[in-house]
C-alpha cells in the first residue's frame, strides 16, 4: 500500500499523479478549449479536486509562471505563438524586441532576450526552427513542435508542449530545466534531444555532455528516479506516467535531423514516407500498399519532398507523379 493511501484504501499517491498529469495536459490546451474531461475527473471525489488544487498552486507558484525578475510581474502563458494573432506593428515590435533574423537555410534564427517574460514559440509543419537563447545555448524545433521558454537569474527553463527539441545548453551558473510532460531533465553543458509523441511517449536522447532525469512527484516535491544520462544513453517514459527505462538504439540514426537528414537501415518504405510527410508541403502516397513493404537504406534528405521521392523511385523502380496535390509513388 503506498504511504498516501488512507484507511479508506484509497490511492492518493496515484490521484496525485494523475493530478499533474491533468494540470500538465490543461496547460498545453489552447484558452478556452473544453474541459468537460477534466470536471467529470474532478468531480470523481473530493481528494481529486483537493490534489488538483496543490498541483496548481505548486506550478503557479514556479518560476516558469513568472516574467523577469527585473520585471517583477506574474504574467498569464496564453500568449500566442509568434506573430499569430497580432497586428503587423505588434509583430514588428516583438520581432526587434527579441531581434529575430532568418538565415538563408531557411531555418528561423531568434535572439530570445534574457529579461522577456515566458514566451511560446511554435516551429509550423513544414519547418524547422533554430532559436539562440541569451545565455549562448542553442534550441532547434522539429516541424509542428512547440515549447515555452523562461529566462530569469535563478534558472533556464524551458517546457515543451509537442513535437521534438534539440537543446545544446551552455555552460552557465544557472541550472537549465527541461520539463516534458510527467518529467523534466537538468543539465549544463550537454547536449540531447526530447521527443514528445502524439501518443505521450517521450523519448530523451543525450549527445554529449550529462543530462539528469527526473520527476515531478507531487508538488513542491522533486525524486530522482534514473541515473544521470550519459552521451549516447536514452530513455523513455510517457507524459502522464513518469516510469523512465532505457531505450536502445535502432537502426535509424535520426542524430542529424536538424540539418534535415536521417539515415536508414533497412526501414520499410511507410515508415520513411511518413517521416518525410512530416515536412511535405504535397504529401507522399503510396498508390499500391504492399510498397510500404520494401525496406529502405541509405542517408536521405527527407526535408525535401521533391529529391526524396524522386530517388526512392530511382531505387526502386518506381514513377512519382505529381497528382492531386500530392506526390503518387506507383509502378512504373
């Protein structure tokens, strides 16, 4: 029986968890979005609402609710994305406030300033974004991910909402917190990837350097539960149950996907295809199913559409046939 359960025999080590679980969840909703789930989980007991409660107070009362402490202000996380819903004065403002340029590699490059309040920022589908952090460290987002980030004296933090992040942290005084879900991850001086998926399996890949992983437990409480990370060491969990074990390493090295490449070995085709969708402007289609089938290796630059389909036909034998605002694979 855990320490939290009552005489009653009820579980209030598990509806603490499932609390941060459904405040974590909220968050990530967009302003105004239906919580009818949520009430009729509230609605469940009292403990459930009392646990909810302490959950929001302990997350509200975090540094990541905060703006600057030059600033001083506590300031709602609603804002939209860049530029998305704004004026065009307001967007330019924001722009040189946080000195935004775009490089020629079509990656977006932000100057985040260290005295901004928490700001979200968004990658769209078919794009990968660089963002340069104040203190020297580096993020790249995935094509349709997005996090929220926080800069003040005490700490770097960052909270990714979907989507994948490479974060290269510069060495600096202050910790630097990733949090992921039902976990969030330390480190200074390294370098690792955090993928978050559709389904809640969140995978935390290290580069270089140590990286801590840990859980939020119950409010104001902190547990270390994995060894700390080496280069070359992953671990995975889910966003709402904070079990982490280590992953192996397939046979798909996704280590230079920022640049937009990703080497196979021996991957079927719909499993390649549906990671260059994921920035396709005119999706790939397989127009004959059993394709999916043949298996696929070599080192493709599946962030243009066009070249990769063009050489799986070559490998293959096959046409590509732009049709229907689509890419069609078939026999020739």
């Amino acid at each position: 029986m855990s320490d939290l359960d009552g005489d009653d025999g009820v579980d209030r080590d598990a509806i603490e968890e499932q609390a941060i679980a459904w405040f974590l969840n909220l968050r990530a909703r967009e302003p105004g979005a239906d919580t009818s789930d949520l009430d009729a989980w509230l609605d469940q007991s009292a403990d459930h609402r009392r646990a909810y409660e302490r959950a929001r107070y302990h997350f509200e009362a975090s540094e990541i609710l905060k703006s600057s402490v030059r600033h001083g202000k506590k300031k709602p996380l609603h804002s939209r994305t860049f530029f998305l819903g704004l004026g065009i004065a307001a967007a330019l403002a924001l722009a040189i406030a946080l000195g935004a340029t775009f490089t020629s590699n079509q990656h977006l490059r932000t100057a985040i300033n260290e005295e901004a309040a928490p700001a979200r920022m968004r990658a769209p589908r078919h794009q990968i974004r660089t963002v340069a952090l104040a203190d020297g460290s580096d993020l790249t987002l995935d094509a349709a991910s997005q996090i929220e980030v926080a800069m003040t004296s005490r700490e770097r933090r960052i909270r990714l909402l979907e989507g994948k992040a490479r974060i290269a942290v510069s060495a600096d005084p202050r910790p630097f917190i990733v949090e992921a879900g039902s976990g969030e991850l330390m480190a200074n001086a390294a370098s690792f990837d955090v993928d978050m998926a559709a389904d809640g399996q969140i995978e935390v890949a290290v580069l270089s350097g140590e990286v801590e992983l840990r859980r939020l437990l119950r409010p104001a409480v902190l547990e270390r539960v994995a060894p700390k990370m080496q280069a070359g060491q992953s671990y995975g969990y889910l966003a709402s149950d904070f079990t982490p074990i280590a992953v192996g390493q397939d046979d798909t090295d996704r280590r230079d996907w920022p640049n937009g490449w990703t080497e196979y070995h021996s991957a079927p085709l719909s499993e390649v295809i549906a990671d260059a969708n994921r920035y396709a402007r005119q999706p790939i289609e397989l127009d004959e199913p059993p394709l999916g089938n043949l298996l696929v290796s070599g080192r493709f630059h599946i962030t243009d559409s066009d070249r990769f389909a063009e050489r799986i036909a070559s490998l293959f034998g096959l046409a590509a046939v732009h049709r229907q605002g689509a890419i069609h694979l078939r026999k020739r």
